[in-house]
C-alpha cells in the first residue's frame, strides 16, 4: 500500500519489511527499490534488453487476458493493465525497469519491477495516483496466478524471438563480410597454428573463410533452433 508523503518528491510505499521513500515520478515501488539497493552489481540494468522489457509485457498482457476471462480481474482493472501494457510493449516506460540484470531470487524483482510499472501506468489510466494499490495491486492484480518461476523463463523465450531476425540478419552480414576479407586476403600466406606452434601453411584468407564457415553452422542452428522457443 501506499502513504502519500509530506515532501513533494517522494511518496511513501509500505510492504510488509516496512516503509520505502520511493520518488514521486518514477513507476516503480518499494520492492523494486529495494532490488535496485540489493543487488547492486553490474551496472547493467533491464532496460538495456528492451526485446525482454517488451516480452514481459506480453506476458503480463496475457495473463490479464486470462484472469479476465476467468472472472477473476474486473473489466476496469483488465482494460487499464492492458492499457499499461501496450505502452511498454510500442517501447515507452523503458527508463523505468532498473533493476540490475545479475540479481537473487530467480528474477524475482525483474517480476516486481514490470508488475510495479505496469500498476503505477494503470493506476494513473484509472483516475488514481501511483502508489494507490488499493485501487490496482501490483502483486495481487497484475501478477495474479503467476510465478516468476514461469513469467521470467516465458518472457526470456519471447524476448529471444523478438529479437531473432534482427540476430539473423546480423550473423548474415557478418558472414558476407568475412567471406569477402576471405578473397581479399586469398594470397596472403601465413603459417597456421596448432597448440600455440607452427602448424601446416595457409592463407590469410582461408582463415576469413573457416571463420565464416563457423558462423554460417550457427546461423542454420538458429534458424532451426526458433521454433522451439514458443514450446
């Protein structure tokens, strides 16, 4: 739940550990603020993946969809957690997943950081200021009947597939361009190397060539491998 607080840059969020002064204007909540306090490892934070920022809406979306039609969301909740959904899922909001990327918990406050998110962008959808969970909870609405156990891995997949073409067509230029530096250095000699000595004569470009050949293996195994991903 949430206090509003006295000073005009915070508010005050209270979990069942105690009170967290979070900023006014963030999206995020009490737990999230405490993952990004914990676990403050790498630097590198959720919002530099937008594809599974992106991926972990459209669980979410899903799973509103499906509490929905069960009866157990209310039509005025499902439409505002959708609302905040498709926000992030067009790419909006991204600042506000800052938990870092290497955390405890199994992606437990990954879970927390888009369900906080996406309840403060529903809740001002709503009519109500962030924090208000007695209007749209974090936990109990946007995450109902789920566990990060199955939420994290699903958004991992999706993410991946979100992004495959882009990996596709990254791996194909690479390709196109080792086999060129293959040609290009196609009588340049040089001593190949085994175990750190001298091995059997070979060009330059044959290297290029053996590097783009490597790559070329991967790429089939991309392709094949997508499918499996929506198992």
């Amino acid at each position: 739940r949430s206090i509003v607080s006295n000073l005009e840059d915070y508010r005050i969020e209270e979990d069942l550990i105690g009170r967290v002064n979070v900023p006014a204007d963030v999206y995020y909540g009490a737990q999230t603020l405490r993952a990004v306090k914990n676990f403050d490892l790498s630097g590198v934070r959720l919002s530099h993946f937008p594809n599974f920022v992106q991926a972990f809406a459209i669980v979410k979306h899903a799973a509103a969809d499906a509490n929905f039609k069960l009866g157990s969301l209310s039509k005025e909740k499902h439409e505002a957690i959708t609302f905040a959904c498709q926000r992030i899922m067009a790419g909006e909001y991204l600042d506000q997943f800052v938990v870092d990327m290497i955390q405890g918990g199994a992606g437990t406050s990954t879970n927390m950081n888009a369900n906080e998110v996406i309840a403060n962008i529903a809740l001002e959808q709503m009519g109500h200021k962030k924090g208000e969970y007695q209007y749209l909870d974090p936990n109990n609405d946007v995450n109902m009947a789920q566990s990060t156990n199955d939420a994290y891995p699903t958004a991992i997949r999706l993410g991946l597939l979100l992004g495959h073409e882009a990996l596709l067509q990254s791996l194909r230029q690479t390709i196109c361009a080792l086999n060129e530096k293959g040609e290009e250095f196609s009588h340049v000699l040089k001593m190949g190397r085994t175990q750190l000595q001298d091995a059997v004569p070979m060009t330059l470009g044959q290297e290029f060539c053996a590097f783009a050949t490597t790559l070329e293996e991967d790429l089939e195994r991309f392709i094949e491998w997508a499918p499996e991903l929506l198992l």
